[in-house]
C-alpha cells in the first residue's frame, strides 16, 4: 500500500504535469471510484496539488477540488504526446484497458486512474468542505517531537502498531515503520510508553531518515505503486530491514527474523532491536 514518500512522489509528479492545465472532460468508466458532480470540474483550471495524509487534492479555479485516495491499488498516470516513456507492466491492462476508471481529459493531455482492486476513490467537493484538523500530524510536517512523546507517553500498544495507526499519526505505513525501528535500534515489539525520551528522540529522527530515504529513491514499487509518468520506485531495492527476512542484519549479521504484529508482516534483528 503506498505510504507517505508514494503519494509524496505522485503529488510531486501532478504538480509538474497538471497543475496549469484545463479540464475538458471526465469520463467515468466506473461509478462506484467516482461521487460528486462532475460538471463543478469540467472547463476548470488546475491551480494545484494538495497532499494530506495519503490523500491527494487536485484543487481549481472554482474553490472545487477533485480528492483522491489510492488506497490499496490504485494508480494516477498522466500521458501527452511529450511522455513517450514506456510504461511499467505494473499498470495491468495498460491505459484505458479493463482497470482504467477515471479520465480526466485535459487540454495538453490525459490523466488515467487505473485500480486493480478498486478500493481507492475520487471525490468533487468544494475546497472548504476538506477539514484539514482532521488529519492527524505527519512526519516531514507538523509532527512535533513533543506531540510523538506524549502519544508514546500515553499508549501501551506495541511501538510498530501505534507508528502505523493513521489515526495518531499520518503517513507511516509497514514498510518505513519496519525500517525506522530498526534504525532506532528498537523491538518492534516493544510497549510504546516503555521507550526512554532517549529512545523516542532517536525513533523520532529515525522515521524522518526513513521517510526521506524512500522520497529520494521515488518511493517503494514493491507492489503496484507506480508514479504519474509510469514508472516504478525503487526504494524497494534500498530497504533497510522490510523484505529482508533470513538475510544478514546491515549492522551485525544476524539473520533477519520475520514475524506477524497486528496482521502485517514485521521484520527483526534480535540483538540490534532490543
Ligand atoms: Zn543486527
């Protein structure tokens, strides 16, 4: 599922491509993706690119704006005849084949939502109705070490389980959770409000070192995440812990162990997290 640096890359990418560019039409090959009028968007003008948490806000000329959340699957690919890259065969079914749900027909090109599993969705609203305090503070933002302290302060869930709970903080997911613990040099086992303020700081810093690691290398195209122009991440090749079960820990050696916490696969070096 994409995580914080994917929709950070894709959010990226759209601010390059569309932003600037007038909406002629929108086909919607599959109502269930799509609510809201679409009229409020046609002939309108793309003034920008908004991310909170893993949802994407393409906002116009109108104070409307088409909100997007990719959830599990789903992928934004812009096309004009100046892209002439090949597209990553992670896009099943290619451009408006069978997982194509949305297209947004743009002056100087085309904007395709495809989405394998269709758990992911696009919204019209009216700019205002986003209430933006209801998102929860993200790393790289405005999540302040004094708010990650208190909320490890008040919790005895395991560490990795409160990082990834969307709810408290925005953005982390498996990948970059599994990753800044063992850059922390902590059990992804352990109960949050057990860690030292020492601690805390470090796993603060750390998922900051995580999280930027992934934006720098495009995020992870582990699965189906692919960005705007069509090609994949590669932060996948570059993991720290994630995906490296029975391979030697970077710090000392020591096999990597995986097991499951909370339902998601969780990777360990036992004698450098303790
Ligand atoms: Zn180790």
């Amino acid at each position: 599922m994409p995580e914080l640096p994917e929709v950070e890359t894709i959010k990226l990418q759209l601010e390059k491509y569309v932003v600037g560019a007038t909406i002629k039409d929108i086909e919607i090959l599959s109502e269930k993706i799509f609510s809201g009028d679409k009229d409020k968007a046609i002939g309108h003008k793309i003034v920008g690119i908004r991310r909170f948490a893993k949802q994407l806000l393409i906002d116009l000329d109108n104070n409307y704006s088409i909100m997007i959340h990719v959830k599990m699957t789903g992928q934004l690919l812009y096309q004009n005849p100046k892209i002439k890259n090949q597209i990553s065969p992670k896009v099943i079914g290619g451009l408006g084949g069978k997982h194509t749900h949305v297209i947004f027909r743009l002056n100087d090109g085309d904007l395709y939502y495809n989405d394998v599993r269709q758990f992911g969705w696009i919204r019209i609203i009216k700019s205002e109705e986003l209430k933006i305090n209801n998102f929860a503070p993200e790393p790289l933002k405005d999540l302040t070490l004094e708010y990650f302290t208190n909320l490890l302060f008040k919790s005895r869930r395991n560490i990795k389980v409160l990082l990834m709970d969307q709810s408290k903080i925005g953005g982390i997911g498996n990948i970059y959770a599994n990753d800044a613990l063992w850059l922390a040099g902590i059990s992804p086992r352990s109960t949050a409000n057990s860690l030292q303020p020492k601690k805390v700081k470090k796993l603060y810093n750390s998922i900051h070192t995580a999280l930027k690691a992934g934006l720098k290398y495009g995020g992870s195209s582990e699965s189906s995440y692919v960005t705007p122009d069509g090609q994949e991440g590669e932060y996948q090749n570059h993991t720290l812990v994630y995906g490296r079960q029975g391979k030697p820990c970077q710090t000392c050696g020591t096999k990597i162990e995986k097991f499951f916490l909370g339902g998601r696969g969780t990777y360990w070096c036992k004698i450098c997290q303790k």
